[in-house]
C-alpha cells in the first residue's frame, strides 16, 4: 500500500511540475517582463545618440549570429498543446530561423551598413548571411513560402557593395521563386497558393525585393509585378476614406475581410508602396500614398507612436511604429536621426527595441503576446538608413 501511496505522489508533484512550467510559469515570465522593462527604461533616456546607436548594432549582430529567433511566433495554448509544441520545438525553431524576422533583420543590417558604406560592419554582416547560403548562393533552406523573400533584399545589398557574383545567384533565385509563384491572369502573387483569402503582408513580403532587383539588375518584370501587386491591392483592399488596407481579400469574389486598423498590416502595404515610389520614380500611386500618410498622422498616439490598433488601442507596438516610420521618412524624409530617437529612446533598452506583437495567425486571429523581435530591429535600421544627418 505505500508503494501506491508513493506512487501517487511522485505522479501528482510530476503532473504538478509540467502544469507550473507549461502553463503558469510563462505567464510569470512576461509580468517579470514588463517590470523588468518599466524600470530599466527610467535609467536609458539620458543616453547619448550615439550610444544607443552603437548598441544597436551590436545587438543586431548578435541577433543575426543567433540560430534562435526572438519574436514571438506562437501564443500559449492549452496544456496538451504546449507539450507537443515543446517536443516539436527544434522543427519549430529552424523554420522560425529562415522566416520573415530573420530576413527582415539581415535586410536592415545590410542597408544601414551601405548607407554608411561601413566596409567592417558589412563584412561582419555578409560572414553572418553566408550562414544562409551555399557557395553558389543558393539558400541553405528550402524555399516555402513567400516570407522567405525578404532575405533576398539583404543579398541584392551585399552585392550592389561586395559585386560578389553569389549575392547575385540568391537575389535570382528568389526572384525565379516569385515568377513560378505568378498567377498569369491577375499578374499577381497570392500570399498562399492554396488559401480561400489572400493578405496584405505579400505587399510588404514581396514589393520591397522586386523594385530593388528591378532596379539593380534593371529587370522591367520585377517592376511589373510589384506595379500589379499594388494596383490589385489599391483598388480592392483600401478603404475608401481613410486608404488603409484590409488585413486580407477573398480571392473569389474580393471581399474585404479582417481589421483595417492592425498596425503591422498598414505597415506590410506601406512599406511597399513607399519603396515602389522611392526606387522606380514611377508616381501612379502617389496619389494613395499621400492619403494614407494623412490617415497616420492623425492615428498617432500623443508620443508620436503607433500601436497594435491605431486608434482603437494604446499599446505601443514597434511593428506597426517602425515600419510605419520607415515607410514615411523614405519618401517625405521628415524625421532626423535625434527626432527619430527622441521618439524612440523610451522603448530602446540596452540596444533593443522592445513591444513587437507577436505573429498573426489568420485573418482577425491577432497575437497577444509582446516581446523583443527582429523585425522591429531590422526596421530600425531601415529606418536609421533613411534619416537625414
């Protein structure tokens, strides 16, 4: 009978111990989190530019050297789906590694240190994106689905420094992905082939990759395509008042479903459509730009920020700010780099910019988890690469 008694015990402290850990301990973590970030940022605003500058990119180095990502690409589940999320976490975490963050990350890393034309940062940058791709240039991961495509910004950078032939053999490589990915009615790439709905992240996943290869490599298909990604979503995505983007369209009939405020989708569709302007001097979408630009001025918070919801939330979110900002100074350049950290030093700790929500899931299915992110810092970057002196 004690041998049951016993028995019973280790079972109930192990079923107690996988409870605590899976489903009671994250919710610690991210109040320790928050605290955590409350207090170290009473003692970061009076840091210099240029220390807060230089943290940066060392952060962002260590991030592009890491093989773990940080955004947040998951929320918490259930009990049940948590454990086989854990042991499914190695798969997980290598796919997480060749996405749309890291991608993002290395693209700013790589257009900061050619807009310093820093000949020692860029070599560290292009050691570290050589981990991505054989010799030949072709990526070391299989190409799935079109959040990949950013990497390719990063390649056509080196090489426009480096002239180095592979550089050019990845940026081919996605652009070859793209056009067999081509719906040849439309002209358009869909963000998922096989999906009912498609979403306004492809303008942002895409449009910034083709316009450089077709500028770079002179390639009037790659500015075709971005011109009729745009030009579809335009004309059946945008609000009529206010320009912003639904989060997704119904591919049949073209119905807008999803939020039209969710932050990081007005930055996927602005960050295309500034870097279709700004790289092919082809003014069509002016037009939609200026509109949209009035939109977020209005839809600023009183410190100048964006949010996960503009306008309906207060939660900073660096997403939605970052790519926003990036998207505006690139065409109206109207923030130096000390406007641009004067707005950003309360949510810059230790060379990160912290608050990213986390990854969405489908359409009006939106995180709710906040964390550090290298999307945001890659657009950091971008945007830090576009400042005036």
């Amino acid at each position: 009978m004690k041998e049951f008694y016993w028995m019973l015990l280790i079972i109930s402290l192990a079923v107690n111990f996988i409870f605590f850990y899976f489903d009671i301990l994250p919710a610690i973590k991210k109040r320790i989190y928050r605290r955590r970030l409350s207090f170290i940022s009473r003692f970061s605003k009076d840091q210099l530019t240029s220390e807060i500058e230089e943290k940066i990119i060392n952060q962002s180095l260590r991030m592009a050297k890491s093989k773990t990502v940080l955004m947040p690409m998951a929320e918490q589940q259930t009990l049940i789906d948590e454990l086989k999320k854990y042991f499914y976490r190695r798969v997980r975490k290598e796919k997480s590694r060749f996405n749309y963050p890291k991608a993002y990350l290395f693209a700013g890393l790589s257009e900061y240190g050619v807009s310093k034309q820093d000949d020692g940062l860029l070599k560290m940058i292009s050691s570290e994106f050589d981990n991505y791709i054989n010799n030949d240039g072709l990526p070391i991961f299989p190409f799935e689905k079109i959040d990949q495509i950013p990497f390719g910004i990063a390649a056509i950078n080196l090489f426009s420094y480096f002239g180095m032939e592979k550089y050019k053999f990845t940026a081919d490589y996605y652009f070859e992905k793209l056009m067999e990915l081509k719906e040849e009615k439309l002209g358009i790439v869909y963000y998922r082939k096989n999906e009912s709905i498609d979403f306004v992240d492809t303008i942002g996943m895409i449009c910034p990759f083709l316009v450089r290869y077709g500028a770079t490599f002179n390639n009037q298909s790659a500015r075709e395509l971005a011109k009729n990604q745009l030009k579809y979503y335009i004309n059946k995505g945008l609000d009529l008042d206010s320009s912003l983007p639904a989060q997704a369209l119904i591919k049949r009939n073209n119905i807008k479903v999803g939020s039209y405020n969710w932050g990081r989708g007005i930055g996927w569709f602005i960050i295309g459509l500034s870097d279709y302007l700004r790289f092919t001097n082809d003014s069509s979408y002016l037009e939609s730009y200026n509109k949209i630009q009035k939109t977020l001025f209005d839809l600023r918070t009183k410190d100048m920020v964006w949010t996960q919801f503009p306008g309906s939330c207060e939660d900073f979110d660096a997403s939605s700010t970052t790519m926003i900002m990036y998207g505006l100074n690139s065409i109206l350049e109207i923030y130096t780099k000390n406007e641009i950290f004067s707005i950003l030093k309360p949510h810059i700790i230790e060379g990160i910019i912290r608050n990213t929500s986390g990854d969405t899931y489908y359409a009006n299915r939106f995180s709710h988890s906040f964390g550090e992110s290298e999307l945001s810092q890659g657009f950091l970057l971008m945007l830090l690469a576009t400042a005036k002196k």
